[in-house]
C-alpha cells in the first residue's frame, strides 16, 4: 500500500518514492531544530524574532545549524525573513500561516514523544530492538 496526497496541480505524490516532493518536505520538517524553530516563532506570533534570540531560545543549536534551518522553513514558506540594513544586519523571522499549520502538527508529534519518552527508553533499556518471543 502506497500513501498517496494530490498536491494543488492534481499530481498525486507517493511517500515511498525517492524522488517524491512529500518525502523531501517530511526530511526537512522531521528534524527536532525544525521543530523547535517552529514553535519559538509559533509562540512569538504575530511578532518577529531576532536570529540571535531564536539561538538564545533553542539551546545546543549551532549558529550554522540555525542558519541552514531557517533558510530551509524560509525557502518553502513557513517563515519570513526580513533584513534591517544596519551594521551588522539584524535579521528577523516570522511564523507564516503556512508554518502555523505545521506547528499544530508538531506539536501532536512533541506531545507524543514527551508522553511516551520514558516507555521508549525503558524499551531501549530492555533490549526490545531484539525480536519478541511468544
């Protein structure tokens, strides 16, 4: 069974293939500083917020990691970027209604995770990565 979305041209994707656009779009947004990025912009919403700020706010995230983040939530539209010509620049980002529907995923799938990380890590614990016997 193939899972199958029609996009706005009437061309239906399959997850399963390679070179399908949902499998690519599903590799950027699965990752946890996409997540995070999300829901601090999410949170900050209407307003913008600073690059250094949203650093600030995602510990452990490098400023190259960020970066590369940004520019891919910005490039598929779930966040604007806009730059103050000062010296330095100051750059700020905003939350797009786009990215507001990713947060409301997200934050299922974050909810999950934090209900379940205990059961998880018992089963890693465990060794249930080996095949259950009757």
């Amino acid at each position: 069974m193939t899972s199958q979305v029609r996009d706005d041209s009437g061309v239906r994707g399959d997850l399963f293939d390679p070179q399908c656009p949902t499998r690519r779009l599903l590799d950027r947004i699965g990752t946890k500083w996409t997540s995070m990025a999300v829901k601090v912009l999410a949170e900050a919403s209407p307003q913008e917020v600073r690059f250094a700020e949203l650093q600030r706010r995602m510990p452990g995230v490098s400023q190259k990691m960020l970066s590369v983040t940004l520019q891919n939530l910005v490039r598929d539209g779930l966040v604007t970027r806009r730059v103050e010509p000062t010296a330095p620049p100051r750059v700020h980002y905003r939350i797009t209604g786009l990215g507001l529907s990713l947060e409301a995923a997200l934050a299922g799938l974050r909810a999950w995770a934090e209900e379940h990380m205990a059961e998880v890590d018992r089963a890693n614990e465990l060794g249930h990565w080996a095949e259950e016997t009757a």
